[in-house]
C-alpha cells in the first residue's frame, strides 16, 4: 500500500539515516541551546533598540 502510495505521486521514501542527514529527523533536542541563543538575540535587542529607534526617528525626519 505504502509503495502504491509513493508511485502515484512520483515521491521517493526516505529510511531514517536519509532523513537524519537532511535534517528531516533530530535524535537530540537541545532546548538549552535554542534558550542560549534567543537569550543573546533578546540581549542584542535589549542594548541596541533605543539607538535604532533614534535612527529611523532621525532618518524619517530627513525625508520631511
């Protein structure tokens, strides 16, 4: 059935080593990492984002 299903629609069936190296499957979930990064993004955001709302506040009033 699963064959007859994938020749109809000329898609190819992947086995999980194939998906693992394209990405389609993770082992390993490393939430503390994704934290990590959205922690340095709030950060970065946190320490820049009144010198770039000066900036656009500045460049709008150029184009008045």
């Amino acid at each position: 059935m699963e064959e007859k299903r994938f020749c109809d629609t000329a898609l190819e069936g992947l086995n999980s080593s194939e998906l693992y190296i394209c990405g389609g499957v993770a082992a390993e979930f490393d939430l503390g990492g994704i934290i990590a990064i959205i922690r340095k993004v709030i950060d970065f955001l946190d320490d820049y984002i009144p010198q770039l709302l000066k900036g656009f506040k500045d460049g709008f009033g150029l184009l008045k």
